[in-house]
C-alpha cells in the first residue's frame, strides 16, 4: 500500500490517534477528521447495539479505491481510512477518516468525499439490535 | 460451470448459508444469474435488491460469469 494511504477493516477497538498520527505531516496546514459514533436511536426506537459485517478482501479493495480518487481529485497529503465490524455499543466507534492537506478546504471536502462514497460502495453490513428484534439496514426498499 | 457464491448482510440470513457451490449448465452473464437465482432459490422470496460482485469487484449486468469465479451477493451496504 502507499505510503500515504492506510486502511484498516478490524474487529478491535478503532483508534483516533492512530489515524491522527498517520495523517500528520509537515506540510500540512491541517487534519480533517471524520469520527461515526453508533447513535441510540432510528426513527425514534432504541438501538441496543449494532453488529457490522463485512467482505473483508473487497472492502478493503474499495477503501483503497476510495483513498486513491480522494488523492486524485483533492489537493491532500495522507488520508486514513479505518472500519470497525463485529459488535458495538451506542458511542462506541465504527468509521474513522482523517485527512490531512496543505489548505483546510480541501481536507474538509475529502473527508466528506470519503465518508459519503463508502456508504455507497464498501460492502460492509450493520445489523441494528432493539428490543423487539433486529433489522438489516436499507436491506429494504 | 462451477462458480462459489458468497451472500451477506440479509442475504446470507435468507439463504441460511453464506457459501454456496453452484454448478450451472451453461454460461451466463449477470443479470441472468439474478435471475437464474431469484428462481431456484425459494428462501430469496423475491428478493432482487442486491449488486453483484464476481472476485472481488462489481460487476455489471452484462459482464459474463466464468469457471471458478467467485460471485458475491451485495445487498444494500450499510458502512459507516
């Protein structure tokens, strides 16, 4: 992988100083960093937690793919990308991204970049748990 | 043909398997697979909203399915 890119699909906790060091760069006149925390509620019930699943070979495929358009199309120094799976509870953390870019503008737009295309394209999966059951999300129209 | 067909998220909980070994009679490209599936496979209910992906990469309707692929089931992902 390049030495600006890291990606990461694990089932231990995510780290922000991990994806914060990575991205720190000399050049850099600022980090962006996008944080998903696991919310407690969907269209008002109680979330008790969520399980993420994943194809793991091509997730990590498309993240890189994703880090690769953001260095194109985005004047950034590093991006990390970094997805949990497995079992998390309300605020624990699923998703982390951070950029770093010589002028904030561009940080900021990559990191929205990024976050908004692996949610269309990373085959990863969240079960939601409530009281009453479990859902697969936007598994239905 | 042989090809392995791997299913997640809901799919995998509908077909109460997450690998299959299908051999099929002939050649097809993939959107007659979602076809050829939707129909041989009862436990789908009809279920059509997915993409596919054959070894590791989406693959486009008319993109044709070959001997050993391996041909994912991707419904709606739901990262992040």
């Amino acid at each position: 992988m390049s030495d600006n890119i890291s990606i990461k699909v694990t089932s231990c906790p995510l780290k922000l100083e991990d994806c914060y060091a990575f991205v720190e760069d000399p050049s850099c006149g600022g980090i962006s960093v996008f944080v998903g925390t696991v919310r407690n509620q969907t269209k008002g019930k109680d979330v008790k937690r969520l399980d993420f699943s994943a194809y793991e070979p091509m997730a990590i495929k498309e993240m890189k793919k994703i880090a690769e358009e953001s260095l194109a199309k985005f004047e950034i120094s590093k991006i990390a990308i970094h997805h949990a799976i497995g079992k998390l509870s309300i605020k624990d953390i699923p998703v982390i991204i951070a950029v770093s870019s010589a002028h904030r503008k561009d940080a900021f737009r990559a990191c929205e970049y990024a976050i908004d295309t692996l949610k269309e394209t990373v085959p990863i999966w969240k079960k939601e748990h409530f009281e009453s059951g479990e859902v697969w999300v936007n598994s239905h129209p | 043909m042989n090809i392995t067909v791997l299913a997640f998220g809901i799919l995998s909980d509908l077909l109460e398997n997450d690998s299959i070994q299908l051999t099929l009679e002939k050649q097809m490209s993939v959107s007659d697979f979602k076809q050829y599936l939707i129909k041989n496979f009862s436990k789908l209910n009809g279920y059509s909203n997915f993409s596919i992906a054959i070894n590791e990469a989406y693959a486009s309707d008319d993109i044709l399915l070959n001997e050993n692929d391996v041909v994912a089931l991707i419904p709606p992902v739901s990262g992040g």
